[in-house]
C-alpha cells in the first residue's frame, strides 16, 4: 500500500457519521478539527480525557462509554482508530476495510488507508501537508512545513497575490502597542496585502520597514490640511485613494476603538460608501502595563479598572471626566495621553480622598526596545515626572497593582 503516494482530498464531513475509536490524547487533538467541519462524532472508549469529555457534556460529539464492538464502524464515512489497545485497533481496521470506511490508524500509520496531514489555516486557506509515503513519515517534518508556509502566508514574506477575495475597500487595522508581533494575524496579513498604508506616529512603526517597494506609505501626521481638520484630511485621504480601487490599511497604535478616533474613520467610510474591515488591536492600556510587570487587575488588590484619557486637566471644561468620582474608587486608574496634566490629575484625585501614597507608575514607550518604568506616588508623581523627564508616550497607572511585582525595596 505503501508504494504509492497518498491522494490528497479535502473530505466534506458535515452531518455526516465520523467514528472515534478510543477518547486519549490522539482523539483531543483531533476531535476539535472534526467538530469544526460538522462531521456527526460517534466516540466509541470506556474513558476519555478531560477536554475530551467536556465536548461529550457540550454535545458537540456522542459519547458511548464501552469498548469498540464489530458493528461500530458500519455506518461511519471515516474512522479514526487510536485506542490503546493494538489488537482492537486491528480488529477495528479489518472492519473499516470491509465496510470500505477510510480509516486513520495512530498507532500502525502503514496500515491505515487514510493519513492526516498537518494542517494550518491562514486567510480563508487550509495548508495540508502530507509525506509522500509511511516508511518516510517524518510528522516533525511535515509539521516545520506546514508552519513555515502558514506562517510565511500570515506576515507576507510569502507573497501569494488574490484573484478573487483580495478585501476591498479600507481596513482600519490596530497595530498594538509598538512591538511589531503584538499585531493581530488577520492585521499583519492585511498590512501585506495592502497597495496604500496611512500609518500613525505609535503603533508597529518597524512593520512599515518590512513592506514591498511599490506599497504607498503615508505619514498621517504628515498629511496636509489646510483649512480643514487634521481628522478630516486623513478621512478624505482614505476615501480618494480606496476610491482609486487600491487596497487601503488604516494602521493605528493600539485598539482603533480606544481614543484612536478609529468610529470617525468609519463613519467617513460608511458616507462615501466605501467597505470598510475594523480589526481589533491590542490596546496599550492593558498591554504596557503588563509588559513593565504591572497587572491591570490582581485578586485581592483590585477588582475593576478604569481607562481615562488625561489630555485636559481635570478642571477644563472639555473634560468628560468625572474625576471626583474616580478618586471614590479604589480599583486601577490608568491614564493615557496624561504625561503633561499629571501633576494636576494627582492633585485632583488626593483632593477627593485618594491617597497621596498611592504608588503610580508611567510606563514609557511600552513593548519597545526604548521602554522604561518610572515609580511615583501621588504626592510625588508631579515632580518625579519633571526629574525623570517622562515623555510621552506614557501610560500611567495608578493603584496598588503598581506594587504588585514590584521587586521589593533594598
Ligand atoms: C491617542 S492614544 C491612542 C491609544 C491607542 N489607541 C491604544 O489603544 O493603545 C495615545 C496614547 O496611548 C498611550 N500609548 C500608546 N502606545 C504606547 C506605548 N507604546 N507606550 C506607552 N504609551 C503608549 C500613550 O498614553 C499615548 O499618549
């Protein structure tokens, strides 16, 4: 059987009758696959592992709990036998065979008449990756390909141009934080697939050094003006170029959503008529933090965190926050855009009952290679700022999370 490479097919499996032998490590690794495709899971196994029979419980596969018994395989389109013992699993791949029912043997892969390839998944593709026959069977091998591939599709350094799904219109990517592998996937390959980017100054600025010559990168901070609003021109400016039929990335730091004016964007698009794709990005309020040590929560020190923009001093009537209020709560505050009004912020918040010994901490340039952590308290946040010369960008956090994990003094 072995002489022949295997025929590669995708089966479609969707209400239809798939028999697992046996509820082990194999079935938990494959079970999921199988379940994502429809397939009606019948496991046939006296015992199965956790993960295994929390899918039973959810009713995503039928659970019968005995051994395998001649009969099971009869009504099945495909098999998978990975019991632990090698006579049943014999037993059942003779009846597999009459039935003429593919059947996946873990534990004799020569003997079995169908193999599973490593499979990955990347924009709307299934990456399969077979050997060519079992004596060769190398699963780390075929695995490393099935990565490199996946992998290669994900950041682009495999360029596989679209004919027929390529995203149209404006996608308004959050780019995360700064480090270029805090991007999401779905972003990463947008990035690579665009024709035009309109890059802010924060975000993953060294993704823009990885894109191909004829990519039209823009500066958004540098997009003239004039008479209009900065906003407005970048909205016109994603507007005309999506309207010349390009593929258009709209890269943000963080998450587009958290005062990244990412809904003005969307909205601009929606009244030109021009589709628009939104994926979410990792906001540096959660991120930064996290990355200089400092939960945003912690069990037993705080139950609930606010995130505030601290652009207007807290007695500027632009401001929409209730600072008052914020200083009555004794979870996490984390401030963004707030390196300039910190000393009022503090003063704010000690005033309506905060604790002027509450730690705080600015976290500058989270996630690159230039961050660095700045520990304060309230009282003397202000002038730690200026003797530091914290720039932005900075997230402050303000809390006892900040002396959480913090190594302690002397
Ligand atoms: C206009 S807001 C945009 C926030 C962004 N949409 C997000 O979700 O992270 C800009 C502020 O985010 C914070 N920020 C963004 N990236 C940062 C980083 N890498 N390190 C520190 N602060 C950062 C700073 O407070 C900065 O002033």
């Amino acid at each position: 059987m072995a002489e022949h490479p295997a025929y590669p097919v995708g089966l479609r499996l969707s209400g239809r009758r798939v028999v697992v032998l046996g509820g082990g490590q194999v079935a938990q690794r494959r079970l999921p696959a199988l379940v994502a495709a429809g397939a009606d899971v019948l496991l046939v196994s006296p015992g199965a592992t956790p993960s295994v029979e929390a899918m039973a419980d959810a009713g995503e596969i039928t659970w019968v709990r005995r051994p395998y018994e001649d009969g099971d395989l009869a009504d099945a389109w495909y098999a998978l036998i990975a019991t632990s013992d090698p006579v049943a699993n014999a037993v059942a791949s003779a009846e597999a065979e009459r039935h003429r029912v593919w059947c996946v043997r873990a534990d004799d892969a020569d003997a079995a008449t169908a193999w599973t390839p490593a499979t990955g998944h990347s924009a709307g593709v299934t990456v399969a990756v077979l050997t060519t026959d079992a004596r060769g069977r190398d699963p780390r091998h075929t695995a490393a390909i099935r990565d490199a591939v996946v992998e290669g599709l994900r950041d682009g350094t495999l360029v596989a141009p679209h004919h027929r799904t390529r995203t149209p219109g404006v996608a308004l990517v959050g780019g995360g934080p700064g480090d270029p592998d805090l991007i999401t996937v779905r972003g990463r390959r947008l990035l690579a697939e665009a024709d035009v980017v309109i890059a802010d100054r924060l975000g993953p600025r060294d993704l823009l050094a990885e894109l191909p010559p004829h990519v039209e990168v823009i500066d958004a901070a540098k997009i003239p003006y004039g008479r209009a609003m900065a906003q407005e021109a970048i909205n016109d400016a994603l507007v005309q170029h999506a309207r010349q039929g390009k593929s258009v990335v709209r890269l943000k730091g963080g998450d587009p959503f958290v005062f990244g004016r990412g809904m003005e964007e969307v909205q601009a698009l929606a009244e030109a008529g021009i589709p628009c794709t939104v994926v979410p990005g990792i906001s540096s309020s959660i991120a930064v933090p996290g990355a200089a040590g400092i939960p945003v929560t912690h069990r037993g020190v705080a139950h609930e965190f606010t995130v505030v923009s601290g652009h207007v001093a807290p007695d500027d009537e632009r401001s929409l926050v209730d600072w008052p209020a914020l200083a009555r709560l004794t979870g996490t505050l984390v401030v963004l855009m707030g390196v300039d009004k910190i000393g009022q912020i503090a003063e704010t918040l000690v005033a309506h009952g905060r604790s002027p010994d509450t730690p705080v901490a600015l976290v500058q340039e989270g996630t690159t290679a230039a961050q660095r952590r700045v520990d304060a308290t309230l009282a003397t946040v202000a002038g730690t700022v200026r003797a530091a010369d914290v720039k932005p960008p900075a997230v402050i956090v303000i809390g006892e999370v900040v002396a959480v994990g913090r190594p302690a003094a002397g």
